[in-house]
C-alpha cells in the first residue's frame, strides 16, 4: 500500500536536521560497503533529458530510484520510488522536485561540516533560487552564521532572498549588486546558480579565493553547464566531491578545469573517504572546495526521511497496492 | 493526469496482435537510430535484485522505465511508467507482471514470423507458466497452428496449459509427460521455464533438435538461472537474439555455452538487424534459435500500447498529477 506524497506533502514533511543526518549516514554506509550506487544513467530526448539514479543499501534496509527529465531550460520533473529493500516492497512514491533541492542543501551542510573552518560564521551565496535557498538552510545547521551576502543578478530575486531569510534565521542578509562582493570577505561560499549553457556565464571565479575560506559549488550538473572557472580547481588546496566519477564527466566545470589543466586528481576527496578518518581541510589556511552533481544515495535516504515524516504528520493518499507479487 | 493501471486493468488492456505489431515497429525505430536503450542496470539486493530498464524513443515519442524487483525463487514485483517524449509529462504507471509476459511472447512472435519455416504448424512447447501461454499465443498469430504438444514436470499443469489452449484455439493440444516427445517432430518449439538455479535442470537438450526446427529460449534470464544446454547453441545454425551484449552477459545458458565452447559469435543475429536486410534462416532444412533476456524498448513500446487501449476501454484511474513541474 504505497504513500503517495505530492510537492506539498514533501514540502510539509521535509526536516533539514533530519535529512542532513540521513545523508550523512547513508555516505558512512556507502563508506562501509552496503551501498550500491551505480553511475546514473543519462538518455537523450528530443528536448533534454531522461536520468535515472538507482541505490540499495542492504544493511540500512533501503533501496529506490530517481526519474527525472527534462531540461534546466525548460524545466524537470523529478519522481522518486522507494522500496523496503528486504521485502522488495514498494512503500512511497513521491515529487522530488523539491526534495531535490533539499537533499542537495543537505549535502552541502555534510560536506561544510567536516571542510569549512570550525569558526566560520559569515556566508557569501551566489544564486537566490531552491538552492541556494536550502544550502545556506543546512549550513545553519553545522556551523553558527552571524550574517550572510547575498548575490543574483536580478536585483528583486536577490531581495527577496535577503528579507526572508533575514527573517527566518534572525542574522543579517545583505543583497549586494556585485558577486564579488557577496563572497569577499565570507568564511563559506554558496554558488548555486542556473546557468544555461553559456559557456561566458561564469558565476564564481577562482581569483575571487581568499585564504581560509570554504566554497560550495552545486550547479553545472550538466555537461553544457557552468558556474565556477578553472582556476576556481586551481586555486583550491583540497577538493571534496559527492561522487568523483560523476563530477569529472557530468559537469561542464570540471570539463573545462579538465582542458585547462587546474585538474589535479590529488586533491580529491571522495565524501564517503571522510567515514574512514580521510581528511578534506589540513588546516584553517587552505582553500577548499565542495563541488557535488547529486547521487542516487543522497536521494534515497532523504527520501526515506521524508516517508518516515509524513507517515508521523498523517501526509498524503494510501493507494492501493497496484503491483501484483508475481510468483513463478 | 497519469493514468494507474493494475494487474486487472493491464489484462484487460493487452491485445497480442497490437503488442507484437508494437514490439516489431519499436525494434525496427531502433535499427533506425531512433532509440536509446542502454544495458539494464542490474543491483543486487539482500534477496535478489533491483533491476532498471529505462527507453527513450525520439522518433516515435515515447519514452519510460520498468523498474522491478525481487527474484525468481520469491516472486517478483513490475512497475512501468511511461512518458511522453516531446512534453516529458507522466502518462501512465502500470502494473508489469503480466506485460511482462505478453511483450515476451510478442517478441517471440516476431522471433518466430522472420526465423520459423513459412509451412510451420506443430508447436512443442516445455513449460506451462505464463511465458509458456504468451508464446503460444503469439505464435499463433504469426503461424498457422494445427496442433501443439505440451510438457511441464507436474502433470496437473501440463493438462491444465492443454485443455485450456485447446478450448481457446481450437485446435488439438496434447500434454506428454516427457519432454523430448514434447518438442520431437515440433516445427517450432518454446522453451520458457522457471529452472531456479539449479546447473543441471536443464528442460531442453540441443541432441532434439532436428533439421528445420526453430526453437525459441526466454527463460533463464539471470546467470544462475539455466533451460537449454550448451549444444543447443552448437547446434542451431542461426541464432537471433534481442541484445546480443545483454544475452551474453545475463543469461546462465549463455555463459555455459560460452564455457564449452559452443558460443560461435559469427551464428548471431541482432533483432534490429532484420530491419536492414539481414536474415536469420537461410533455408527450410537450417535449425535455428531465438534467445531473449528482454530489453526496454519491448517494455515501453507494449506499456504504450496497453496504455492507448486502456484508454479506449476507460479502464484504470486517473490520478492527479503529482508531479510539480520545476521550472529554474
């Protein structure tokens, strides 16, 4: 009897704490070994795309898959399926679209956890879309912010950001017309940006760097995106990832870091490395990046969050169970 | 608006004469270059597996996913969502274990139209389970059938499979309690059983072939999963497969064969290639084999076609769109 759950359902039973924790613990069973992963599948259609990101996690009991298409031009459609991994038995369908951005939001604050320094406390972000609204949402969860800049190039975007979040987190947010600006002086970066497909449409640049500060990149999830420049790889001591197969061929950043050279493969770190004392800063000076495109893992578990949320608030519609068992 | 379709409502809505014309059209958009279908990606869970089948078809619209789970020895659960390709709107989830079976036997069906001699009219068929009646029931529509012999270790399911056909088609259906008597003087023969892992349940010996023989394998579709010996594949002068790469790689008949020695790359014929020209019979006296594993263009182009008869039958429900449209 599967718990479907729309937009609003997810967005009533999302909880960052929560789904920071899920993601946390689902790289430490990834880490572990009892999580398959395998790279997601991307099609071509007519008009964008068609992915598919499936995961099983045998020891946490978990396992489900992400569909979504489309294109960030013209929009996506996200659906996620979770399963009872030892029964085989399908427990929720629901929109990702949201739960997207959260769970990458979630992601970030993991990453800001364990590479941006202990004492950081102001927050420059680029972007003032889903995204950029959920990672400096999850990076008030692991770190103590006192006040944030705020850039997007369209001045009413990059207001309204700073009036809501001003008022949601009770610290200053600052909407500032220049993104150099926004992330000099911060301790932590947020680049979240929807740049579609030009290859001129840098967002962050790796000269704007400043010793001791932690970067955040999590668009260009495509190979005709971008957001961060080569010297953005260049100029970071160390280079954490969700999953480092997938960031060098999906993201049209580390393409061009590729071609031009600032691709050093030593300074990657690898998230679930992090579960086996590898570290991903080595002291308050260094330069880091976290540059993420999204893993099935992440989705499952926040999705599985999510499920165990609305199952307590009473969210959704029981459906009945359309799937016969078949026996052979 | 997708429309949900159960067990009940997909056996309504499945037209074997559609599905075959469906499954025939899709494998000739792929010899076209219209059709994008990776390898299945499959996971292993604490039980058996998770298995991903996704499709786009550019030319035709139409794309979708079967994702399934669980295993022969416990059951397995089906699920098919199709989309259209040009909007990537959500069309319909349906139920797939039953589709399953029919786009199996449809697949034979074009197997059997371009591989069995034109004058063939006596089927051996060994198995009683599903697959064993979509077979049968595909065959008939490509062949002129007078009469078919029937095998499976139970008794009381080799005479069920026999009196029902018989009543359904009308011509004589006799159960035997031996296999090769089963197959001996068939001009078309269906192997489709459910052996579970054990490597010496072997249900069809390539020593039974005779010349002009066409034989059809769809079982054993996992690699500890086994039907025919590895003869069969010596033996057979042309063998048409549905993914060469797939059938190689998943089916336990296959990496038998290929152990022994009786895997002859040079014998193999891919489904799309009788699109452009190639044939898989070259006279009436050759013996030939049709092995599948199944892929995902066999899936998508029958879910669709359930899903346009559905519609006219106004069987299922529509439910509303759960999915949100993310525009960035």
């Amino acid at each position: 009897m599967p718990l479907v759950l729309d937009s609003d359902d997810v967005r009533q039973a999302c909880d960052m704490a929560q789904i920071i924790k899920s993601v946390e613990d689902g790289i430490n069973e990834q880490a572990q070994g009892f999580v398959e992963v395998p790279m997601r599948q991307n099609l071509t259609t007519s008009n964008g795309f068609f992915r598919v990101m499936p995961c099983v996690m045998t020891r946490a009991g978990k396992m489900g898959i992400k569909v979504f298409n489309g294109s960030v031009e013209t929009g996506v459609r996200y659906i996620i399926m979770i399963y009872d991994e030892k029964t085989g038995e399908l427990l929720s369908m629901m929109d990702a679209a949201y739960l997207t951005g959260v769970r990458t939001g979630a992601t970030t604050g993991v990453a800001t956890k364990y590479q941006s320094r202990q004492d950081s406390s102001r927050v420059g972000v680029i972007g003032s879309g889903l995204e950029a609204k959920t990672n400096l949402e999850a990076i008030t969860h692991v770190r103590e912010i006192e006040s944030v800049s705020v850039f997007s190039p369209t001045k009413r975007n990059r207001e309204i950001f700073a009036r809501e979040s001003s008022e949601r987190y009770g610290f200053p947010v600052h909407a500032v017309s220049d993104p150099k600006k926004a992330v000099s002086g911060a301790d932590i970066v947020v680049v979240a940006t929807n740049t579609t497909g030009h290859a001129d449409n840098i967002a962050y640049y790796g000269d704007w760097m400043e010793p001791g500060q932690h970067i955040n990149s999590i668009g260009a999830t495509g190979g005709h995106l971008r957001e961060i420049d080569p010297l953005t790889f260049g100029n970071a001591n160390r280079i954490l990832v969700d999953s480092y197969a997938q960031v060098k061929e999906e993201s049209g950043d580390s393409a061009a870091a590729l071609a031009y050279g600032t691709w050093d493969e030593s300074k990657f770190v690898e998230m679930p490395a992090l579960f086996k004392g590898v570290t991903c800063r080595d002291d308050d000076n260094q330069i880091t990046l976290f540059k993420s495109v999204g893993t099935g893992v992440q989705d499952i578990v926040a999705a599985f969050a999510v499920y165990e949320q609305a199952k307590k608030l009473e969210l959704g519609v029981l459906v009945e169970d359309f799937m016969e068992h078949k026996i052979f």
